[in-house]
C-alpha cells in the first residue's frame, strides 16, 4: 500500500487502495485473535467493506515508508542527550527542525557518534541495525551474569493483548492459542536480512529439582522463588539450538514447533531432541509417523513434569523489512488462578514478571487494553512496585474496543498527556485484528484512519487526532529500535570493560587447571626421575641430618637425662615402719623427734614437705628449661607433653631416704648385714626408665612427619606441571604409605630396644657406669651435707650450683665441709646415699646408650633405606614396572587423567571463557563498523567542504584526499594552487 502524506487536522485525505486489497476476511466471519485467552469477535463482510469506506477525517500511514523513520516526524524534547527518553511532542512535517541523533560510543572515541553531521537516515539505520544485532547477539550469549544489558521485557496483565503485540513486533504471526507461549519466557530477536528464518533455541538457566509432594503456595518464597527450579551456576547454563523455520507464511509450522520447544522446556528429564518436530516440507519421515510423534508430544504436553518453567523459549526472526530489536514476552500476571491446586503459579508468575522489571537496564513495555480499566492493572502496580516507571513505556492495546461514551476517553487522554499513570517513555496505542499479519496490518491502518463502521464498531475519535504519531505497531517498534539502541550505546564501555575483566579472571583460573602435556610419558618419567634424585640427595646430605639432629635428636636426649630417678635427701623425721617398731633417727641439736607413720610421709604432698630440697635442684648443669617444664607438666619450647605410648605414664615422684631405707631393709637377705641385695637397684631404675615410651613416640612421629614434610616438597617441585593429574595425586598417596610403612618399621625397632632396656640393668661399660656413678654420690653428699648443717643450726642455707664454682672455691668448701663433718659426725643414711648414687649412675649409663641407638637407627638406618628403595618405589607402585607385559600406553592415559571435579571445573571454565571471547568478537566488531562509518562520514563531510571552498575560489573541485592513520577526518589539499590565507587547511 502506497503511503498517504501525513496532514494537518484540518485536512481532508483520501486512502487509495492497493491493487489487490481486501478487507480482512475469512469466509463470511472474520476472526480475532489478540489476547492470551483467545477472544473472538465477528463482523460480517458487509460491515467491513462499509469500515474500509473514506472518511472525511485526516489520514494517518501506520507504516513506515522505505528509509523513512519515526525520527522524522518527531521531536524528542530535554536538553541532554544522553538523559532518559521523554515523552515525545508532535510536530507535523512542516514544523520539524533537525533532530539529535542518539550518539552511541565507542571504546576508541568515546566523544565519537556512529553518524557524522548530515549522515543520511539510511546510514543511521544501519548503525542502529547493527547496535540491536550485537545486542541480542550479547543476550543470546548469556552473558548477563557478568554485565547487566539493556533489555525490552513486555509485560501485561492476562487478556492485555500482549500476544497479539509480541506477535506484531516480532513480524511474525505467533501462536496466540490458550497456554501456548504463557508457561515460559520467551526471548525474541528481530533484525533485517536477505532471506526469512525463524531459528528457535532452549535457553537453560535453571535445574529441575522435583519435590517429593504437589507444590504449594508455602513453597514459594524469598529464597525459592520458582519452585521446582534451582538457578544454575552460570558455567552451566546452556543455550541448545532446536529448530529452524524458513516459510515465514506457515503459521501453523511456527506454531506447531513453538508449542513443542515450550513442552521440551517443561519436561526437563527427556532428551530435547525428542520434542523437535518434523515439519510438513521435511522429507524422511511420512505423515502418519509425523502425526504420531506430534501425539507422542500432546501426551508430554497435558502430563508435563512442570507447569511452568523460568527457564527461556529463544527466537531468532530474520527477514527483509523487520525492525531490529530483541525483548522478553512473560506470561501475563494474573490475581487468582483458575485452579485452588495452581495457586502458587499466582506468586511464581509475580516473582518472575518481577525479576525481569528490577533489572535496571530493562525497558519495560507495558500493554494496556483499552477496553479494561487502567486502575485494575496488577502489571502495572509491580511496575510501581519495583520503581520502574521512569523505564516504561505503555502500549495502549485493543484501541478498537475503545468505550464509545465520551467519559470513556478522558482516562487514556490524562495518560497520554502525562497526567496519570505517568511512564517515562510515554505511550503509543495500536489496534490489531484479523487472522495474520496482514490481516492485522491492513485492518490497523484503516482504523487510525476512521474508515471503519461506526454503526458496528465505531471510529476512532477524532480528539486522539494529535497523538497520531504514536498510532500503529510500526511507530512503536522504531521508537523501541532507537530507544534500545540508544541505551546499549551508553553501556558499551561498561560491558566491554566487564567482559575484559571477566576473562582475565577466567585465565587465570585456567592456569590452575592447565591442558595435558603433549607428551604424558616423558612428563610422568621426567618428574619421577627428578623426585627420586632430589630424595636421594635431601636425605643423606649434612644439612638435613644436621637440621634434624638440632629440631629432634638433641631435645629427645635432653628429655631422657632429665628424667633421671630423683631422690629427696632432707634429714627425716622419726618415723616408724608400722605402728609397733618405732626407728629413732638423730633430730636437730634442740628439738624433740616427732612420729609420723611411714605412709603419711609418702603420701606427703610437696607443698607439705616444707623445707624439702631435693638433690636434683643443685644438678640442673644436665637439665633444660624444656625438662623442667616437662616435669611440672607443661610444655616448654621443643617440650610436647606426654602421649600414649610403649609404657607410657607419667614420671614417678621422687623418694626420700626413709623410703629407700625401708625398701632396702625389706629387700635384705638375713643373716647378712650391712649388704644391699641387687634386687633393690633393678626396681628403681626400671620405674623411671619406662617414662622413656612416652619421649620415644613423639620422636618417632615428629622424625617421620620431618622427613615425609621434605619428601612432599620435593614431589610437590617435581610434579609441578601435573598437579592435576592422577599421577600427582596417586604419587601423593604412595608416599604417604611409604612413610607410614617406614615409621611402623622404626616404631618396631625402637621399640624393641626400649623394652630391652626397661628389663633389668645391665651394661658391660663398668668404666662409664663407675664415673657416672661417683659424681652423682658427690653431688648427693655435698646436698646431703649442706641440709645436714641447715637441720643443725635452724639455718637455710644457700647452695650455689658445683658448676658455678671455681677450682679454688671447690677447694675452700671441700676443706669447710671437712671441718663441719667433724661436728655433725658420719650420715647415718650412707647407705641410702650409695643407693641412691648407683641408681642414678646406672640411669645416665643405661639413657646414653638408648638415646646413641636410636639416634643411629634414624642416622644409619631409616634415611639410608629411603633414599635406596626411592628410585623403584613409585615406579612400581604406579603400575610403571610390569615383569610381563611391560608399560602400556594405558598406563600413562589414566596417569594423565584428571579428577571428575578438576575436569568438570575446567570445562566450566572454558565454556564460559568461550561465550566471553565470542562477547568481545562481537563488541570489537561493533567498534570496528563505527570506525569505518565514522571515517566515511568524516571522509565525506572533508569532500564537502573542500569541494565548495573550491566553488567559492574559482576552482574545480578535484580533490586528493589524505585519511590519517587512524581512519579520522581527511586532509583536503588542491592539486592548482596554493591555499590563501585564511582558506581551510586541515
């Protein structure tokens, strides 16, 4: 149809129409469909031809001449142009001045427009194709969860007429049919090309997740908002091609293969692959068994495992003519669902329709029926609700079932002059009826041209006269095209900048999760080979015998030395064996002797025992601070406290003479006097020795877990490039094993030797046993002496330690103690003494030997074993050595392998890292194409100019032109003559 010239309101016009024309029809009814519940309304062909009569009204095009764009006709008003888009004035051809074109920006210039000065519409046409192609190109990609991007998302109440509007812009005639396309979201992208295709896709975002009982209005709530739906980790999200249509004019097909995609989405457990129709043209399958698969589908579809699904039902229209634009269409918002069982889709449909509105990039259409009133729309309220008023544009639907009263009109008209249920992007209003598009089309541009009955269905009113500019579908979807794209121009920066920062994040996730090596078995022999050797050499170098001798051996030793038997040599009291044989025993110059029991002295407390000083006081030259700590019971540095362990216990507490004197009695032989029987040394001394389990166990332990710390090292160096592999990971758990194994090797042999030593005394060293045996009797005495002259003289005395003593002071108290032996007379607990001395002589002899043993079972035995068993151990634990049928290629490939998580986290990642890279593809290709188009404009403007400063010179206008490197404005320069002064020269 020929466009008709828009007029003043007083002008009269006359549509002509087309060769061809006829009034929508079908048979002797014509059929309705623009709502979500399948309305229908009849007119008889008399009454449509009577519709399609000239009105004496002005005429208004609904559509879009080639070339022609609705920025032609109107004029945005505000005084940026990077502020939201306001309501739009009027202005007839005549009063139009020339408008601010949206500048998008670019990443290379960001003060750079995709159009020069004077750029043809056309050419603005093509930019803005190409914003709205990148754009849905980006949302296709499911990039969202990295950069939020602008968005159409159309919105209504059910039997809004949202159907119908979704399918007029999409250009394509969508199944309208009840529960069709209203139990998903669908994605639609529109742009123009050469041939026609309708690509359909299954955009997965959420997981399946059945209840075990019939959802419930309790089960939606904040934190599940779809049940039974789970959202997905982004790297899991999937996009699964399903079908192409390529006969735009079967609207059957298209919706036969929409109905199907919608019932795969709903039916997550079986393969998608089962729902992808057969379509008529397809060849391969005969009818019957098309018809019978189509049925298969029908059950699927009445008995779906969900009712409704967040999950995304994506088109992909290509065709000459369509707008460019991509947008979601949600399932209308409804109060109360026709079912007491299908009350929580009440809630989920709300949660969904406002997920979509809070998306701030999202521009939300609106649709409002013009037969309903405006102030029950609950669409609307969830707009209101999430703020986003400022973001709407509305959609005044089903003009033609306009309420005729006067009254009726002045609703719409305080809306569309901003008066009432204000949307910041204003209103456009349309009028679809009819069976297809164009049908629709046809009956839409006689209506806003009141050639209808007005005895059948009325006229549209004269008084929308002056909102004519926002009558018709392909006014809105020009304004949708350039609001859209201008909006993606502003974030552009933004999401190429997200995207860059996203994909450096991914590699450098991917470097912990590097690809296989080419070669795998050069890799495993090379790093085996390297950790044997590095073992080897670690093990029995100097530094690491001599750091584990200053960590471990020396504090292992000073434990053991440290724990020798203790034995208080403070005068005793007068006590008596049992309650009938009492024992005097020389008392202070002065005092009376006091009876005390023999198990109340034992049984003493330390803190009781006052004036106690216990002979191991004067002999710290042989303890640590780490031994004393030990003995008062808490750790000290390189102190560990007592474990369980081969005779382990805490150490027994030290004896005074009385109780070594009763058990040396007890122990005595009759009829010999004077003698110690050997039975009385053995107890003493196995008693404390058999405190050693507990120091031997730590030893063990500590040794082994210092020696399994430097082999996991070393493997953790040589297997470097294949930490993520099974060779690393079962190498890891070998050498845990052969390190328990060794420590169990050593426990037994140490253990051995402990419980050789715990037994009896003995010891072939008669030379050491004598001098250990002589010092600890002179340190006992000179103790025992100093607490023998305290007792007398009521004094506490100060004893300084024999080892702070110089030669000559040892000289002068050896003379003094002398002289003092002379009054107090001979120890009458001599004997205890040299008891006491033997035992603790025996102690030092019997611990020296210990600790060399098991100091060179660690020095000469364990290292030594590791580093010769090392070279083979992993070899043949890994399946590397087969006596039969040697190392297969197998071997290596399951080596190689990763773990399932390992393996599952890189193919995340390089799913992702794939959608990224194709993201930034196409927004370098965005930049790219603005590049070029603005080197065009500027190329073609710097002809201009030269070419009429040639005109006003006299010249001919042959020009050379000179583009600077990076593709900005060219250089005029005349090929004649100089340049005067003052003419411009870039």
């Amino acid at each position: 149809m020929t466009q008709t010239n828009m007029r003043r309101a007083n002008q009269h016009a006359r549509i002509k129409r087309e060769p061809g024309f006829q009034p929508p029809m079908t048979n002797s009814r014509h059929a309705r469909v623009d709502d979500d519940d399948n309305m229908t309304v009849d007119f008889a062909p008399s009454e449509v031809e009577r519709r399609m009569q000239r009105s004496d009204a002005p005429s208004v095009d609904t559509r879009l001449a080639p070339g022609a764009s609705v920025i032609g006709d109107m004029e945005v008003d505000g005084e940026d142009q990077d502020d939201e888009c306001m309501l739009m004035e009027v202005k007839t051809k005549a009063e139009v001045v020339e408008q601010d074109l949206p500048t998008p920006r670019s990443f290379v210039n960001m003060d750079r427009s995709f159009i020069g000065p004077g750029q043809a519409l056309k050419d603005f046409g093509q930019e803005l194709k190409d914003i709205n192609d990148a754009l849905g190109e980006l949302q296709a990609r499911g990039i969202q969860h990295v950069v939020s991007l602008p968005e159409l998302v159309l919105v209504g109440d059910q039997s809004s007429g949202k159907s119908s509007l979704m399918s007029a812009i999409a250009g394509l005639s969508l199944p309208r049919s009840s529960g069709t396309c209203t139990r998903c979201p669908i994605h639609i992208l529109i742009s123009r090309a050469d041939e026609w295709s309708c690509r359909v896709f299954l955009k997965e975002d959420y997981a399946f997740v059945p209840r075990n009982h019939p959802i419930t209005l309790q089960d939606v709530t904040d934190r599940d908002r779809f049940p039974p739906w789970v959202k997905l980790d982004p790297s899991r999200q999937t996009r699964k091609e399903f079908k192409t249509v390529r006969d735009r004019f079967d609207a059957e097909e298209i919706e036969t293969l929409l109905r199907c995609a919608q019932v795969a989405i709903l039916n997550p457990s079986t393969p998608y692959r089962f729902f992808v129709p057969r379509l008529k043209n397809e060849s391969g399958q005969s009818d019957a068994a098309r018809r019978e698969h189509l049925d298969r589908i029908k059950e699927k579809e009445a008995h779906g495992e969900a009712q409704f699904s967040p999950n995304t039902v994506a088109l992909e229209v290509k065709g000459p003519d369509l707008a460019d634009l991509n947008f979601y269409d949600l399932p209308g918002v409804f109060i109360t669902a026709k079912r007491p069982e299908d009350r929580f889709l009440e809630r989920v449909v709300r949660n969904l329709t406002c997920e979509y509105i809070s998306r701030q990039n999202a521009i939300i259409l609106w649709a409002v029926p013009m037969n309903q009133d405006t102030e029950n729309s609950f669409a609307f309220k969830l707009i209101q609700e999430m703020n986003a008023e400022d973001r709407c544009v509305g959609v005044m639907t089903k003009a033609d079932l306009l309420p005729r009263e006067m009254n009726g009109f002045s609703s719409w008209l305080s809306m569309l002059n901003e008066q009432a249920h204000r949307t910041g992007l204003g209103y456009f209003i349309t009028s679809r009826q009819g069976s297809d598009l164009d049908e629709q089309n046809k009956f839409e541009e006689a209506f806003f041209n009141r050639t209808a009955d007005s005895a059948t269905m009325g006229q549209w009113p004269e008084i929308f006269e002056k909102y004519r500019d926002r009558c018709g579908i392909e006014k809105l979807k020009e304004f949708l095209s350039i609001t859209l794209g201008r909006e993606f121009s502003k974030v552009l920066p933004e999401v190429k900048q997200k995207v860059y920062n996203r994909l450096l994040r991914i590699e450098e996730q991917l470097e912990k999760f590097p690809n296989p090596p080419p070669n795998p078995e050069m890799e495993i022999m090379r790093s085996l080979a390297e950790f044997a050797t590095n073992v080897k050499t670690r093990v029995l170098q100097q530094e690491f015998m001599s750091q584990w001798d200053c960590l471990f051996a020396e504090p292992f030793k000073k434990r053991i030395l440290g724990s020798k038997p203790k034995f208080n040599v403070k005068e005793p009291d007068v006590i008596t064996i049992d309650d009938n044989s009492p024992m005097a025993t020389p008392a202070p110059l002065g005092q009376t002797p006091r009876k005390r029991s023999l198990a109340q002295d034992i049984n003493m407390t330390p803190s009781k025992r006052r004036g106690q000083i216990k002979a191991e006081d004067s002999d710290r030259m042989i303890m640590s601070p780490s031994t004393s700590a030990t003995m008062r019971g808490t750790p000290g540095p390189g102190n560990f406290p007592f474990s369980p362990g081969p005779g382990g216990g805490p150490p027994p507490r030290s004896k005074n003479l009385m109780e070594l004197r009763t058990i040396i009695r007890r122990s005595a032989i009759p009829g010999q006097p004077g003698l110690v029987s050997a039975s009385v040394y053995e107890p003493l001394y196995t008693e404390v020795a058999r405190t050693w389990g507990p120091h031997l166990e730590n030893f063990v332990n500590q040794t082994i877990q210092f020696l399994q710390n430097e082999v996991m090292k070393i493997l953790d160096n040589a297997f470097s490039n294949l930490k993520n592999r099974a060779v690393y990971r079962e190498s890891v758990e070998h050498m845990k094993s052969f390190m328990e194994k060794h420590k169990e090797e050593v426990r037994n042999q140490l253990n051995l030797i402990y419980n050789l030593e715990t037994q009896r005394i003995f010891t072939k060293d008669e030379e050491a046993l004598q001098r250990n045996k002589t010092a600890e009797k002179r340190i006992l005495e000179r103790h025992r002496h100093f607490l023998r002259m305290a007792a007398r003289t009521g004094e506490s005395p100060a004893i300084r330690k024999m080892e702070e003593l110089t030669e000559e002071e040892l000289a002068q108290e050896q003379a003094k103690m002398a002289k003092e032996l002379k009054l107090i007379g001979p120890d009458p607990y001599d004997q205890e003494i040299t008891v006491a001395a033997y035992v603790r002589g025996y102690y030092l002899t019997a611990a020296s030997r210990f600790i060399d043993i098991v100091a060179i079972h660690i020095m000469s035995g364990l290292l030594p074993r590791v580093a010769s068993v090392i070279d083979t151990y992993l070899h043949e634990k890994l399946g590397l050595y087969s006596r039969t049928s040697g190392t297969g290629p197998e071997i290596f490939m399951r080596l190689i392998s990763e773990g399932p998580e390992t393996e599952r986290k890189r193919k995340e990642l390089k799913v992702e890292k794939e959608r990224l890279d194709q993201a930034m593809e196409i927004i370098v290709n965005l930049e790219n194409k603005e590049q070029m188009a603005t080197a065009t404009a500027a190329n073609s403007q710097a002809t201009q100019v030269a070419a009429m400063m040639m005109s006003q010179q006299g010249q001919r206008p042959e020009l050379s032109i000179r583009t600077n490197a990076n593709g900005g404005v060219a250089t005029p320069v005349s090929e004649r003559a100089p340049t005067p002064i003052g003419t411009y020269e870039a």
